[in-house]
C-alpha cells in the first residue's frame, strides 16, 4: 500500500481473536469513572488502556496512578502522557484513600508516572498513600508498583519498604537488548538491581515484576529475562502481550499465542516463581490481590 507522497504505509498486524475483550453492560465501569472523577483521581486502568479493567474492577481491584497523569520519560510503548508534570498534590492520599473506601476495595495498587523531577522520585507520595490507606481502609492489602527511582534509588526504596506495602513491584518491562528503544531514559541492570534489594530487605515472596511480549524479542531473551529475575530474588512475575495503544507508539512485531504464554509461565514456576500470571491480557496488576 502506497501513500500519495509515495511512501510505503506500514500496515499494523491484524489483532488475533483471542485478545478481544468483551464489555459489560451492567454499568460498573461508569459507577468506578465517576468516583474516581469526584475525587480528581486517576486510575492505570484507564489512563493505559488495560483490557482487563472490568475483570479487576468487579473483583475488587484497582489501580491507582498517582503523581498526576504526565511522566516525565517517553517509553515508547505506553499511553500514558508525557511532559511537564503537575506539583504534588498534598491531598492525594487521603483522596485516593476515601476513594478506595468508598468501591469497598480488597486489594489497592498504587502506581504512579516517572518524576524525574523529584528528590526521591515520589517515593513519599507512595509511603502517605499506603499510610492513608492503613488508617481508612485498614483490611484492604496493598502494592506499590513503582518507578526506579532515579537518581537515587536507594532513597526512594528505603522510603516506600518503610511504609509497609504488602507487595512491592517494579516492571522490567521487557528484554535487555530492547531498552535503548523502547525505555529510553530507564536502564536494565538498574532495574534488577532495584528489585534484587527489595528482594533482600522483605523478602522474594513480596516481590513482583512483569514483561510486555511484542515489542520484538526472541524467545531466548526472554527467558534469559526469567532468569535474570529469578536470580535477583524476584518470586513473583506476569507476563503478557503487548498492544500499542496508538499509531504513534511502537507498533506490535508479533502477537505471542496463548501456547506460548502457557509454556513460558510454565518455564517461569519450573526455575522457581512462586505465582505466575501469563497470558495474553495479563498486566502488571493483573489478579493483583495476595
């Protein structure tokens, strides 16, 4: 297929059956919208354009992106925007905290946009967050899926492992060889040495990180990938396929099939994960709770 300025026009790979979400009509995506909405709250849900937002939401799952929704990297693969971010908003915990009151909340996920901006890169945004949630929600468990806290992370681990979360995750995203294009700006052993000393602080067991499957990497990579995780002390892992939420992002290299999924997270409880989720649909927060 030919444009008029007689460029080829890449046509994106058409979209296997069995990534197709159905929605329901019983409302609750709207009910969940407009609470989060009164409080001036964002979920990743919305703001990445999870296919699984109706599944968690009706099981009593959220996650929160807190920080404000503009990050200040452009990772190539994900809908969230960047930019200029906004201040701190000092009323955000307890916000999200009533919020999450409020949908009656089993299991709560704050994540938030990298703030390069920030001393300890929002660490203590995280820390009052799951302090709030403690003193309204107090059954509700929680995990932090957090940035890699550049330029120093040993601060901003330290800040948020002080709080307490039930689970700490950090994603690694995807394989070493792609990071230059596809996290410009983040850097692979940094990321797994961020989670080897979560790891040794609370344990692998609490620890989590997930990979986007897609963007271009072999099979061996990826299981290198695992490895590499598992080395680090990481007990905990998802996997899923990668959908470029626009035309303007890294367009798919390959949809990975449910096989494959099933065979790697059988690869990943065989080196030793503890709980596995692979699947096509499956996210970072995806059948989050403990």
């Amino acid at each position: 297929m030919t444009s008029m300025t007689g460029r080829h026009k890449k046509v994106p790979l058409p979209r296997p059956p069995w990534l197709r979400v159905s929605v329901p009509g019983d409302g609750s995506l709207q009910r969940v919208g407009k609470l989060m909405d009164r409080g001036g709250l964002h979920t990743v849900c919305q703001e990445a354009h999870c296919p699984n937002i109706f599944e968690c939401w009706k099981m009593g799952t959220a996650t929160f992106l807190i920080l404000g929704e503009v990050c200040t990297r452009k990772c190539g693969f994900c809908a969230v925007s960047k930019g200029i971010p906004s201040p701190v908003d000092p009323d955000e915990p307890e916000e999200l905290a009533k919020a999450a009151d409020r949908l009656s909340l089993k299991h709560v996920v704050i994540t938030s946009v990298d703030r390069d901006d920030l001393v300890d890169g929002g660490a203590g945004q995280f820390a009052l967050t799951i302090e709030a949630l403690r003193r309204i929600l107090p059954d509700a468990t929680t995990e932090v899926l957090v940035p890699d806290f550049r330029p120093d992370p040993v601060l901003g681990l330290d800040i948020v492992l002080a709080a307490k979360p039930t689970i700490f995750s950090h994603n690694v995203e995807t394989v070493r060889r792609l990071y230059p294009a596809a996290r410009p700006g983040s850097n692979y052993d940094h990321s797994i040495s961020l989670l080897r000393s979560a790891a040794s602080k609370i344990g692998g067991s609490r620890v989590k990180s997930s990979l986007i499957l897609g963007l271009g990497e072999a099979r061996e990579e990826v299981l290198e990938t695992i490895r590499d995780l598992h080395d680090a002390g990481v007990r905990r892992m998802n996997l899923g396929q990668y959908l470029a939420p626009s035309d303007h992002h890294i367009p798919v290299k390959r949809y990975w099939s449910p096989e494959e999924f099933t065979d790697l997270g059988q690869f990943a409880r065989e080196v030793g994960f503890e709980k596995v989720e692979s699947a096509p649909l499956v996210r970072s927060s995806y059948h989050a709770s403990v």
